[in-house]
C-alpha cells in the first residue's frame, strides 16, 4: 500500500520540476497513476500529482508545417499528461502516416484505462510491454524533457537506448513530438495479447514509403522483448529497395525474429514471443503497405 508523507499538485511543469527537487526522500511524478497505484509500493515518499501542470494537449508542433514541396504534413506536439484516450479519438493523430498511433493508442487495454492512463506514463513504463513506444518509435518521436537546468529534446530511440546517462531522476518529460512525416509513409500497429484487452505479450509497428524502384523508407519497432522498445534495424535494411510483396515481408518477418532474442516470463516463453514478433512485423509490414 502506498504510504506518502506528501502528495504535490504543482500547476506548472516547472513547479513541478521545482517541487520534485526540493522535497525530501524518495519520490515519483505521477500521471494517471495506472502503474504507480496498483504498485503500492511503500518505498515511495512523496508523488508529484501532474494532473493539474498543463501537459494536456493535442497540437500541431510549432513551425511544423513541413518544408514546402516535400510533401510533408506538420508535426504534432503531444502534451505528456494527454490521456491515452484523447489520442484514440484525436483526429490529427488519426492523420499522421495512415494512423499508426492512433491504432496503438485504440489498443490500450479498456476504455477505464485508457481514460486514466497517460501518454507520459506509458512512454515511461516501457518495462512493461506498453503499446505507444513502437508506433511512437517508427514516427522518429522525440521527448522533451524537463529539469532544473531547463528543457532538452531526446530522440525516443537513444533514450531507450541509454536512458540511465539521458534521464535522471525527477526530470520530467513535458511533451512527446512527432515530426513532419513525408508524403506517402504509412504505417501500421499490431499485437498479440492473451485476449485482447490484456497487455501485449509482444507488439510491433512497420513504417514504409514506397518509391517507383521500391521500399524508398523502412521503420520497424517492437516492444514485449523483456529489454527497452527499439527499431529493428536489420529488417529496416533488409526491406531498403525490396518490392512491397508478400514474400517481401514474410522474408522480413523471418528476419525479424531472428535478429531478436526476448526473455521468458509468466505471460509467454521466449521462444514463443520470438516466433510471434515475426508474424507482427509481417502483418504490420503488408497493413502499412496497403495503406
Ligand atoms: C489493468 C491494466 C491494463 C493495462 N493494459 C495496458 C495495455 O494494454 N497497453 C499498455 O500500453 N499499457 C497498459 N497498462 C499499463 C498502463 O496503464 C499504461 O502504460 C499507462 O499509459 C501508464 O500511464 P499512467 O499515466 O497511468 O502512468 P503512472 O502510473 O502515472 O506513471 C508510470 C511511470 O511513469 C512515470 N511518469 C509518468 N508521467 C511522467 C512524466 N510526464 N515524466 C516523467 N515520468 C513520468 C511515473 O513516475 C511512473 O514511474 C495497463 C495497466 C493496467 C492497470
């Protein structure tokens, strides 16, 4: 059971950011608190409330509006604190590259959740097999992150990568920005849940942009493997000038899994998580294709 001394509702990121440094023992910022509650742990101290810091919003990214004559659409700017739920119903995350958030965002759990459940906290509790961080991934999504010293943009990829050296604790991620996609990426989501309300056992997203030779642009995510969300950059070469048919992306799921090796857990085998991660690359790679 949780067993606070204090509990923060800063109106502001940087109070926040404020509070969380100045308060004594050991302390999380909390969002919708889908993770930290059912947690109870009761090595927590404090919690820094950000329901009321103003990171509630779905906008276009300032002077995103891509460079004229390339095709691209703006980015989008992406409050921390946005429930998942907004992002299942927005219509400007439905736009971008066929909707691939969008469908990540829709398949988060139940409509309970996802009301609560934020944007922030699920980029954060990747430990989970959280369904945002690949969708988010294939965009190139970047955090903005906040401490005491000011703002600084992490691309999402190295932050899982190295997230120790690049997130300490108490700096809060304020936004999550998806740039400018070009003209003609699509992208698709996929998972595989025991039903399928349930948390992933492993998911995936493919991005891809179809030039006249062939795959022009290849982006493919998974998250479920037991370590952090990340791109797999050896099915991205494989797919680079490939024609976008079936045998393609069978071939890509073959790749796919073998170039993971996920871990075992009480949900699903290694074994079983690896095998599927290629049937969800393949299925996402053909739905992005036929976007
Ligand atoms: C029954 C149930 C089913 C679920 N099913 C799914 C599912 O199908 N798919 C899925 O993806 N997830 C699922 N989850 C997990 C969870 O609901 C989501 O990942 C959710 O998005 C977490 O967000 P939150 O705001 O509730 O996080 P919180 O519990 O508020 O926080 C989670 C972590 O993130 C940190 N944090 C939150 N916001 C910030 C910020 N702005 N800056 C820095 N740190 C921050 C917190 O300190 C904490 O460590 C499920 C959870 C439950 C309880």
């Amino acid at each position: 059971m949780l067993d606070l001394s204090a509990l923060l509702r800063p109106t502001s990121p940087e109070e926040a950011v404020r509070l969380f440094a100045e308060t004594r023992g050991n302390g999380l910022y909390v969002s919708g608190g889908t993770v930290i509650v059912p947690s109870g742990s009761s090595r927590l101290d404090f919690l820094v409330d950000l329901s009321a810091a103003g990171l509630d919003y779905v906008r276009p990214a300032a002077g995103g509006s891509g460079e004229e004559g390339s095709g691209a659409g703006p980015g989008l700017a992406l409050g921390a604190g946005t429930c998942i739920c907004d992002l299942a119903r927005s219509q400007q995350v439905a736009d971008v590259a066929g909707g691939v958030l969008h469908e990540a965002a829709a398949a988060v759990a139940t409509h309970t959740v996802r009301n609560r459940a934020s944007l922030g906290g699920n980029v954060i509790a990747s430990h989970y097999p959280t369904d945002l961080p690949p969708a988010l991934l294939v965009l190139d999504a970047e955090l903005i992150a906040m401490n005491l010293e000011g703002t600084h943009e992490i691309s999402l990829e190295e932050f899982y990568a190295n997230r120790r050296a690049l997130h300490r604790k108490g700096d809060l991620v304020v936004e999550v920005r998806v740039p400018p996609v070009s003209r003609g990426l699509t992208a698709a989501f996929e998972k595989l849940g025991r039903i399928k309300l349930d948390i992933a056992i492993v998911n995936a997203a493919a991005a891809l942009r179809v030039e006249e030779g062939g795959i022009a642009d290849a982006r493919v995510a998974v998250n479920g493997t037991g370590r952090p969300p990340s791109r797999l950059r050896e099915v991205e070469a494989f797919l680079s000038g490939k024609p976008t048919v079936r045998e393609t992306f069978e071939e890509a799921g073959r790749v796919a899994s073998a170039s993971v090796d996920p871990r075992s857990n009480h949900r699903a085998s290694g074994a079983y998580r690896k095998k599927m991660i290629g049937v969800l690359v393949r299925r996402a790679l053909a739905r992005a294709a036929e976007k």
